[in-house]
C-alpha cells in the first residue's frame, strides 16, 4: 500500500477546460465505460470508500472531477462513456470534453482506462486509446471485477487485451475492488506516473513509463 493516496481529496469539478486547476504538476486521468467499476476502483486506491462516488445510473460522472493528493499531484475522474441514457448532444459534448483535455493537459502523466474484464475493449474504450496513443501518453488497461472470474479466464483475457494493444507504453492489469486483486501493482504503475517518493516497484514495467512523455 502506498500511502500517499490515502491522502486524495475532493478539489473541484470542471465542465470544461476554463475550470480546471492550473495545469501544473503532475495528473492521472482514470476513464472508463459506465459501470465499468471507474469509481470503485479509484475509492479502492485511494482507501476511501466515499471518495468517487458510484452509481448504477450510466453517465452519472458529467464533468472532470479533481482530486488532489498534494499540492502537485491530482487524479483526475472523467466522465463515464456509454452514455446510454443522455441525448446526442450531452454524448458529443462529453466526448470533446475528454479529447480535448487528454490533447491539451501538459500536467498529465499517464491515463488509466478502466473495463470490465467480462467485456473488454469496447467501441468507447478503442476511441479512448486512439486518444491516448495521439496524446502520446502511457496507458494502463485496467481491467476491473476480476472476481468475477476464476484464475485461469483472467489471465487468458488479460493475454488477449495485450495481444489486442500490441506494443507500446500500455500495461495491461486484472484488478479487484472486492478483493483487491492487483492493488498494489496498479498502485505502483501511479505513483511512478506522479513521481511520488518510494513508489513500489510496478510488474512488467514498460520502457517509459516513468518518464515524462512528450507533449504535444
């Protein structure tokens, strides 16, 4: 466990890029499907069960959600794709939103897209690593309630997402916020990305995943 992250807290919420923080420092987008597990997840990370709040309403998250660990380091909650319930024009203003923010954000160190491991690599999910890969940033694919599979059909799947990725700064991760089932893993690939002290070691690192990517 690192504890840095149990320091996470609310900062603010931006419907669009004029209300971010000043973009300085260093962030980690996590993005996802809706109910895909977004917010379990990031609640798991951070040890905090109310810090992102879940819902079973898909779209629920509307805007980019800050929350800082200190004062040079911030996750970022972006709003969740799908997007089943809201009309075309909500759906279309979400996606600049994301795009531009993932294109522009010269604070941003890495993004976690986060998936059901049940139902990986999505139409949503495809578009949001086309985005990443153009931004130039390091990826972690996390694939989130792990449980829900024996040992064996989660690391098949996981063979399959890399095998789907190919190479690349993408790291490729089973994770459970039940039972916590890459925890400290995944929580190791973060905390290199923000450059937190005494960062553990992540599995299977990737050549540059703890440096700076070029921006754009």
């Amino acid at each position: 466990m690192h504890p840095d992250f149990q320091r996470a807290h609310f900062l603010t919420a931006a419907a669009a890029l004029a209300g971010t923080p000043p973009d300085q420092g260093r962030e980690v987008a996590f993005a996802g499907r809706s109910n895909a597990g977004k917010s379990s997840a990031l609640n798991a990370l951070c040890h905090q069960h109310g810090l992102a709040r879940t819902s079973k309403t898909p779209g629920r998250t509307q805007q980019l959600v800050f929350f800082e660990i200190d004062a040079e380091r911030r996750l970022v909650d972006l709003p969740g794709y799908g997007f089943a319930r809201v009309s075309v024009a909500v759906k279309q203003g979400w996606q600049r939103l994301m795009s531009h923010y993932l294109a522009r954000r010269q604070s941003l160190r890495g993004l976690v897209i986060v998936m059901d491991i049940r139902h990986p690599l999505g139409e949503s999910d495809r578009q949001m690593l086309t985005w990443g890969t153009a931004a130039e940033l390091p990826m972690l694919l996390l694939l989130t309630k792990a449980d829900k599979l024996g040992r064996g059909a989660i690391r098949q799947t996981e063979a399959q997402v890399r095998r789907a990725v190919g190479a690349g700064p993408i790291v490729v991760h089973a994770f459970s916020a039940t039972s916590r089932l890459g925890l400290e893993q995944v929580q190791g690939h973060i905390a290199s990305w923000l450059g937190l002290a005494g960062a553990p070691v992540a599995s299977k690192p990737v050549q540059n995943m703890t440096r700076d990517p070029p921006r754009r």
